[in-house]
C-alpha cells in the first residue's frame, strides 16, 4: 500500500524496523488483567502541531496506560496548585524501580519525582483534595477525553480491580507517606483514584492526540486553548525526559533524545518539541517496566527523523 503522507511512510518504515523484535518482552504479569494481552500486538501513532496525523499497527486497539496518565494528573495538580506541589514531591531521578520504598524513610515521606508511584500518590492526593474518589476520576477522565478530543475513552474496571485486588506495594507506599504526613486524605480514597486512574483505556491515536499541548507549549494547536502555562510545559517535559522510564530514564535519552512517559501496560508517549506528540504501545515490557518494543520504535523514529532533543 502506498503511503497517503510522508509521516505514514516514516511509521510504516520504523514498523518495519522493529518487526523482528514483536513479540519480545514479557508482560506486567503481576497485574492479572494485563498478564493476558498478547505481547505480539504494535501500535505507533503521531500527530504533528501543524495537525497532521498518521498511524500504524494496531493503533485503534485500547490498552491500559498505566503510568502514562502521571504525565496528565501532573498537569492537572499544576493547574490546580501550582509550584505549592513541588514542597510535597522532589525534582530528581530515582535511580530505583518504579515501586520502591527505600528512598521514602531517609527523605520523610518526599518522593523523589512525580512520576514514580509514590510521588504519583502524592500528585493523585492533590487532586483528590478531600473530594469523594468518584468525583476525582470523573474530572480525571474528563481531562482526558477533552485533551484526545474523543469521548470514546473509559476506565476498564477490570484493570481497576486487578490493580486494586494486588495493590499491596502501592498501599505500604501511600501508608508510608500518610505517616509522615504527605497525603492528605485518606489512604483508601486515594488508592481508589490511583487505580482507576491507572486504568484509563485508551488507544495510540488518542494518546499522541491527548499530549500534543506537550508539543506546543502548554497550547493545544489546533483549538488554541491553553491547557497549562508555558513554564510548567517545560518543567514536565524535563520531568519525562530525566524521570520518565524511572531507573532506566538516562538509557531512554541515551538512545530516544525526546521526554517520554512509559507505562507497564506497554505504553510509550513521547514529545518532540515544536514538532509532534507520539504514542506507541507493545505490551513487552523489559527488566525496568518499560515497553521493549516501544523503545525501539522510538529510537528508530529519532533516527529517521533528527528529533532528538540533543
């Protein structure tokens, strides 16, 4: 088939770059309602600033976005609180998985940056804000469907309740925190927004539409609505670009050059600034939690492209 626009060449290109690796990787088996996607599956999507779009793959197929949504509630927290959220979660790096605790007693109850999960307790908590968790993942999704333009995104419940029923790492992170006194609402309530949040359903062409404010400075190109001021566009791109594949964010600029969010349900959303959001999704993940496949595709696109920040 013939490419209808360079930018669908560039995917089919980079698709066909990865193909021999689809498949590898294993899947967040921890998770029961993740650990029987097919590993198999490719979805790559982007859509530029000047509101061009293209996709390959299984780009239409929802998945579970897992830490992905971080990149959202982060924007969100901004919006509502503003650098007040930066006395309550760090700047910097981890340098340890995604899940970990060690980090927590010897900096009382500060994670180090938004993006792992206790610092995303910590950003969900804001959010929360002494409101019933229902209304809190209403808003969430919400934002969601008016950032993709689409309202065809939904929290599986499944995923929700897969999350809740082996959520016990998360809870002794968000009781760690509560005890000295980092959450404000109940521990309960925000673990229900965490999970739910986590399993927001949504496909690549949603996603790489959702992030292209990230793109454009805070601005949605192509409405002209400011979703968030330009100061924090920059702070979060930074965030993804140093946090963003937790201990495996240096490799991930290394190879990419661009911020990125990952998510263990195989998930990738990258930003090239001024130029285009990008969304990729193989379940696969490798020893960090971070979509093997995804990567790849991602490194090959910087390639192809000259997108790399650096």
């Amino acid at each position: 088939m013939t490419p209808s626009s360079p930018h669908e060449e560039l995917l089919q290109n980079v698709q066909q770059d990865i193909r021999a690796h689809l498949g590898t990787g294993r899947v967040a088996d921890y998770i029961p309602a993740l650990a029987r996607v097919d590993p198999h599956q490719f979805g790559l999507a982007l859509h530029t600033c000047a509101g061009e779009r293209a996709s390959v793959g299984d780009c239409a197929q929802g998945f579970s976005i897992q830490s992905v949504s971080k990149v959202f509630t982060l924007t969100l927290a901004l919006g509502r609180v503003g650098d007040a959220l930066w006395h309550r979660v760090g700047r910097e790096p981890s340098g340890s998985p995604f899940n970990s605790i060690v980090q927590l007693e010897r900096e009382h109850g500060i994670p180090r940056n938004p993006f792992i999960n206790a610092g995303a307790l910590v950003v969900t908590d804001a959010i929360l804000a002494g409101r019933p968790p229902q209304v809190a993942v209403a808003e969430i999704l919400a934002y969601l469907r008016e950032l993709a333009d689409d309202t065809d995104i939904t929290v599986d419940r499944e995923v929700a309740q897969s999350e809740a029923d082996t959520g016990f790492r998360n809870a002794s992170l968000a009781n760690f925190i509560r005890a000295f006194g980092n959450l404000k609402n109940p521990v309960g309530e925000v673990l229900e927004t965490y999970f739910n949040q986590c399993a927001l359903r949504m496909n690549c062409v949603q996603l790489a539409r959702a992030g292209l404010f990230l793109a454009h400075g805070g601005v949605d190109p192509l409405t002209g609505h400011r979703v968030v001021d330009a100061q924090a566009t920059r702070r979060i791109n930074a965030l993804m670009m140093t946090c963003g594949h937790y201990d495996a964010s240096g490799d991930f600029a290394f190879r990419v050059g661009l911020p990125g969010k990952s998510g263990v349900g195989g998930g990738i959303l990258a930003i090239a600034p001024r130029k285009a959001s990008i969304a990729v999704w193989a379940p696969g993940l490798n020893e960090a939690g971070n979509s093997l496949v995804g990567a790849l595709a991602l490194e090959s696109l910087s390639r192809r492209t000259g997108w790399s920040v650096f």
